[in-house]
C-alpha cells in the first residue's frame, strides 16, 4: 500500500495505476482543496492511521496538533509530509512518521521516502529511506 501525504494530489492516482497496489492519498496547501480529502483516517492491519499532509495542524512549526488530532481520532500512527524534512518519532503510544520528499527535500535532506510495517495490530518496522542517484 503506498500513502501520498499530499501535494501533487492527481499523481496518486497514476501511481495506483503504474504500481498496481492500493494507493491513499490526501491534499497538502499546493493542492487545489477541490482535488480530494484533506486528511484520511485509515484502518491497516489492526492500526488506525490518520494520514495528513499537516499545513492543517501547522506542523512547520510543532508535531503536537498532529499528536493532539491522532490522540482525538484514536489513531496510533500519523503519517504527514508538509515540512518535506524525513521525521520518525513517538509520543505516548503514537508514532509520528514524515517521510520526507522525493522530489522537492529541505533540512538538509535528500530526496527520500519511508516504509513501514505493521503486523498483528502493531507497527513491527519502520524506517526512513534516501533516494540514490
């Protein structure tokens, strides 16, 4: 399963069909707002996940309204981009997952994408992953 935390909302349908897997995605602040949700709430293997591109929480600035949404959803893992700088961190119980960007880092990061596992209600595996050239 892929999820597109936002901007360039439309490619995630070329992606769903390019990769044949199920694809998530929402709209981030350089989305038309019209284009599609702009956050999800998902169930994945026993794990609820709100999927956000995070400019709606001001995540530039603080994870703790993405903590705070997760928190009011139930939800156990946050997946957001917005900042475009790769974050994996946990706060009572809620995992807090940024994978970077692909095509547009910042931070001093290079491009980049994440993965995660989850099996049996749990996340068992989780990591950050750079693009090589």
């Amino acid at each position: 399963m892929l999820l597109h935390a936002g901007d360039h909302y439309r490619d995630a349908a070329h992606l769903a069909r390019l990769l044949a897997v199920p694809v998530h995605a929402v709209v981030g602040n350089c989305d038309p707002r019209t284009d599609g949700p702009g956050e999800k709430l998902l169930a994945v293997e026993g794990v609820t996940i709100l999927l956000t591109h995070g400019h709606l929480y001001d995540a530039h600035y603080s994870p703790l309204k993405l903590f705070y949404r997760a928190r009011e959803l139930q939800a156990g893992l946050v997946v957001y981009g917005h900042t475009h700088i790769p974050y994996d961190g946990e706060c009572e119980r809620i995992r807090l997952f940024n994978p970077g960007s692909v095509h547009h880092p910042r931070g001093g990061a290079g491009p980049g994408y994440g993965l995660l596992e989850i099996e049996g209600g749990r996340i068992v595996g989780g990591r950050l992953c750079a693009l090589r050239a």
